[in-house]
C-alpha cells in the first residue's frame, strides 16, 4: 500500500477565518533546525463571530486525499474488539447446588466465609447447613451474641443440638432464643450449662417430641418433675443420661422408664434411692435396657439388684436351682462402686445376661470367687471385665474359671488392677487362652517377667496367624499396637521382663509354613550329598553330574518388619526409654542390617565431615605414637 488514508488533509488550505495556512500543524517547520522558527500567525484580527457561510466551511467534510508514504498520519483500528461478557461459575449454579458445596465445611469455615457478601451471608447461615450443630468444639472462640444468632438463623433445621459446656447460653434471654429456635431436636446434649433455667428446660423438652437421646448430665435444673415431663413429652427416648444430678432421685427414673417404653439406654450414676423395690420392678418389667449404669449409686442393695434381675418372687426350677423368667437384654453393665454390693446380689445375674458384652464390678470390695464363677461360665459373649481393687479374688478364678470360660477367646479388656493376691499362677494360663486381649491393667499386682514373656509369645503366635491367613500380595504395613500392659508398681516387674518385651517388639513374625519349607529344603540337599558320595567310591571313572548350586544371595539389607507390638505402661524410670523404642518400632526405623561377606567386600563411606575427622585422627594416633618412641 502506498499510502494511508486520512481523516484530515495535510495539505495547504484555505483558513476559515480569512488567511491562508501556510502548512499542516503536524508537518514540521521548514527551518524546524534554526533557531529562528517560521510560525503562522494572522495577519488581521480574528472576527468575534462566525458568518453562516464561515461556520458551514468548517463544519464541513473534507475530501481524504492519498498522501505520500513519508507524510505523517493518524489511522483508525481496522477491526473494533468486541468486549468479552464476564462468566461466573459460582453465580451459574443453582442455589442447591451452592448449599451442597458449601455444607463440606466446618462451622467456624462457614462463619469465616460468611464475610465475603451479603449473597455468602445468606447461604451460609440457610438452616440445611446446620442440621447438625456442635458447639463444644468452638464454644470457647465464639460470643454468646453470635452462637445464639446461629441457633435462631438455623431454626426448626436443628436436630442435633451439642452445647456440652458452653456457659454463653446461662443467660435467660439466649436461652429463650433456643427453645423458641429448635422445634425438632433428635439428640440434645446440655451438659454442662449449669444455670439453665429450669423453666426454660421444660419448656425446650414440651417442643420436642421428636428427641430421642437425651443427655441432662450434671444439671442442677434437672429434678423428679423434668422426669415425669419427659415421660409424657418424649415418647421416642432411647437414650437418657441424668448422671451427677444431684436434684433428682430414682423415683424420677421410674417415671422414664415407665413412660418411654423405646428407652435402651439408661446413665443414672451417682443417683440416689436405688434401694427402692418399685424402681427396680419398674426396670424389670420393661426388659429393653441394654445399658444400665449405676456406678456410685451407693443405694443400690443386694436386694434392690436381684428384684431388677429375677423379679419379684420369680418361680424357681428344682432341677437347676434358677429363677424361671425370661433373660435380659442387658448387654452393659457398670455397677462401679456400688459398695453395698455383695456376692449374693452379684451372683444373680448368672445365667439370665447371656447378652452380656461388658462388666465393670470395679470397687465392689466385698465381692469373691463364688460371684463371678457363674457370671463367667454363661457370658460367651464378655469382652470386656473390670475387677479394679477387688481384694478377695484369688488366682483360680482366673486359671480354673476366666482361661476356660466360653469368653476367653473373645475377652479383649481385662483390668485387675489393686487385686493384689492375683499372681503368676492366675495370669499365666489367662495369657496363653486369651488370645484377643487388646489390654491388661494388672497395676499393683504379684504378676512378675513370666506373665510379660508370655504375653509377647502370645502377640507374636498372634501375628503369625494373621500373617499366614492374609495373601502374600498384600503391601506390607507398619506395625501397630495390638496390646498394651500395665504394670505400674508391681514389684516383681524387673527390667529383665521389660527388655524381653522390647526385644520381642523387633522380631519379625514366625510362619510355620516358613519353617517347614526350610527343613524340607535341608534334608534333600543331605540326600543328595550322601547319594554322590556313595556312587563316587563304587566307581571312579563314572562321576555323576550334579546341577550347579543356586548363586549365593546376599541378605536383605532391609529388616522384615513386626507386625504387631506391645505398649508398655511401667515404672516411670524406664517409661521414656519403652516410650522411644515403641515409637522407632510403630515408624520402622531401625537401622539396617549388615551385608554379609558372601555378598563381597563393602566400603563404608562417612557420609558427613565429622566422621572423616574422627578417621583422619584416629589414623594420625599411630604414627604419632611412633614418633615419639624413635
């Protein structure tokens, strides 16, 4: 293209006002390199107004003319850009769709994003997100003001509601803002908020029929009459929990038990006037608990204990010696110092719990063999027992009863614990038969190294199965804790005993399978020996060929890792040495084995300055010392 199109001429013109323009405002001066520049000024003074023809010449178009290729010119953009429309992602979902993303997150993230907009503002506080709220994590970080806006913001979309110690709600006002907030709780969790105005609780239990766990513990507003309310107010209960409060008494746990007939779960501890008969006939005609915790409800009597069990006045099999009533379907049991307990009480429950899965007799100090003899022999199903600080018990129940009761391939808790004629003779045999044991408390006991030996053979015999009984094409793991034992101030306990079971926590697991195959392998390699020795001496000239031996291997340089370990609990002098070589086993890190010398001559290099020093020095000694003595 030889020149450009303009929108304005260069060239001289005509002036509008009278004078001729002498050149372009663009085109450079003809002596633009003097100092003594050419300037167009007019001659005649410039009219103050414009005639129509004037004002008609200037606002007139001008022709574009073809220029000269070195004339300077300002062209138009070809091709005008079109300007992009912005594309929002998010503001392209749907609303549900953007509730969804944002229900991944944590309370405290909602409530940081909530900042961003008022848009983020309304989606994060929409009640679908918070069906679930459970202030005991963020209580303590979060104004009473903004945990009550929440709970009203949510509204009737709460079901489960955890304010377990968050003292924000004491005042009245915000405690209104909950009950008139949540109108559909399921689970209800209010421990901890001690003034919790009684009013306001029965008002929060009348709009809620729907609850069905319930968890009261340690509230002083909680009374005989928040129990008759939650009988007739909560008919869905399955779970109730009114541990440590101290304003109510059995009478009140009549009520529920009679009125809530889906009740599976009762946590009365620390309750008082359990020695009443009719709150025991009351738990004994529902025959649902499945949980029943009684721990420090020192009103609890033989009798009362026997009536929750049998019944009262149950007819008795002449054949057998045992109560004719339908078994409980008790399956936990905690009757933790309940100290007007005795043998006679406790032995009822033999024979009429065979659901039983956990036990916990612990300070019932007048207990003794005779029992627990029947509780163990008809419970196939215990896998959990406490004896804490049971001092009549002796070893033969533990050798003769517990090693050979139906449960002692399931048991995987036992705490002993303060009983201190247990020894070696009850613990041996428990160790060798049980051999699900997760934990063993045995803290001042007369147990010594034995019963540790026995418990690493135990674990290691253990793992060996489970290694045989899993595919070789699994990915090896890193070894775990499988038991851990307590044996803190027992003074058999020698630091032998500890370093067996630390020795042990190294040792990779044995397969028989293993070891079979290696003796197989033994005896034909001496078969074959003695066959070419044999056939050398008969004849000279025929010497057998035999197959070239297999190359020499070298070791792996890398140790099998256990599987299983044992974590130790011991005397605070040893604890932090066992706590170390625990966490180098349960990570591995052991250092390497050593290649043999079949594999060749290794060089070890140091691998950091320090230790070349220490090789220079020590090679510097000699000759050192031989100069001095020339």
């Amino acid at each position: 293209m030889s020149g450009a199109f303009s929108c304005t001429s260069l060239g001289p013109t005509s002036s509008p006002f009278g004078q001729p323009s002498t050149g372009s405002y663009f085109s450079p001066s003809p002596g633009a390199g003097s100092s003594s520049a050419h300037t167009s000024v007019p001659t005649s003074p410039i009219p103050e107004t414009l005639s129509q023809e004037d004002l008609e010449a200037v606002l007139a178009s001008r022709p574009v003319e073809l220029t000269l290729p070195g004339t300077n010119t300002i062209s138009l953009p070809t091709k005008l850009k079109k300007k992009t429309k912005s594309f929002s992602l998010w503001a392209s979902l749907p609303y549900e769709l953007r509730v969804h993303v944002l229900s991944f997150f944590q309370p405290k993230e909602l409530v940081r994003i909530s900042r961003v907009s008022k848009e983020f503002y309304k989606i994060c506080f929409d009640g679908q997100l918070w069906t679930r709220l459970d202030a005991s994590e963020f209580y303590r970080e979060i104004p009473a003001e903004s945990l009550a806006k929440i709970i009203e913001s949510a509204g009737s979309f709460v079901k489960d509601l955890n304010l377990r110690g968050c003292l924000q709600v004491e005042h009245y006002q915000r405690a209104e803002v909950v009950v008139k907030a949540c109108r559909n709780l399921v689970n209800a969790t209010l421990e901890g908020c001690r003034n919790f105005k009684r009013a306001t609780l029965h008002s929060l239990l009348k709009a809620n029929d729907k609850l069905a766990h319930l968890n009261l513990t340690g509230l002083p507003a909680v009374n005989n009459a928040t129990c008759k309310i939650i009988s007739s107010s909560c008919p869905q209960l399955e779970v109730f929990n009114v541990s440590w409060c101290k304003q109510m008494d059995a009478r009140g746990i009549k009520f529920v038990v009679e009125g809530c007939s889906k009740l599976k779960d009762l946590r009365a501890g620390e309750v008082r006037g359990f020695n009443n008969i009719d709150v025991a006939e009351a738990i004994f005609r529902t025959n649902n608990l499945e949980r029943l915790v009684l721990a420090g409800c020192d009103g609890l009597t033989d009798a009362a204990l026997r009536t929750m069990i049998q019944g009262p006045d149950p007819e008795i099999d002449y054949a057998t010696g045992r109560p004719m009533v339908p078994p409980r379907k008790l399956r936990h049991l905690d009757l933790t110092r309940c100290s007007r307990l005795s043998s006679a009480g406790v032995k009822t429950l033999g024979h009429l719990v065979p659901d039983l899965e956990g036990l916990q007799l612990s300070g019932v100090t007048h207990l003794t063999d005779a029992a627990l003899e029947p509780i163990l022999a008809s419970t196939p199903r215990l896998t959990h027992l406490e004896l804490e600080d049971l001092s009549q018990l002796t070893n033969s129940l533990f050798s003769q009863h517990l090693a050979k009761a139906p449960c002692a391939t399931g048991l995987e808790h036992l705490s002993i614990s303060y009983c201190e004629h247990i020894g070696d003779v009850g613990m041996l045999p428990v160790m060798r038969n049980c051999t699900a044991l997760r934990s063993v408390d045995m803290d001042n006991t007369r147990v010594s190294d034995l019963v540790l030996a026995e418990a690493a053979a135990m674990v290691r015999s253990r793992a060996a199965a489970v290694a045989t009984s899993t595919t070789t094409t699994r990915p090896s793991r890193r070894p775990t804790v499988s038991l851990t034992l307590v044996v803190y101030d027992c003074p058999h306990i020698t630091w032998t005993g500890i370093r067996e079971v630390l020795n042990r926590n190294t040792e990779p697991p044995s397969s028989s399978s293993t070891k079979d195959k290696a003796k197989s392998k033994i005896t034909v390699h001496v078969t074959t020996a003695d066959a070419t020795t044999s056939s050398g001496d008969d004849d000279d000239d025929e010497t057998p060929t035999l197959p070239p031996p297999p190359p020499a291997q070298a070791p792996p340089l890398s140790r099998p890792a256990p599987t299983e370990v044992i974590a130790l609990r011991c005397f605070h002098g040893w604890q932090m040495t066992v706590d170390e070589h625990t966490k180098r086993c349960c990570a591995a890190t052991w250092p390497p084995r050593r290649a043999s010398s079949a594999s060749g001559p290794t060089t070890c290099r140091p691998t950091r300055r320090r230790h070349g020093r220490v090789r220079r020095e020590a090679e510097a000694a000699p000759r050192a010392r031989g100069a001095d003595g020339a």
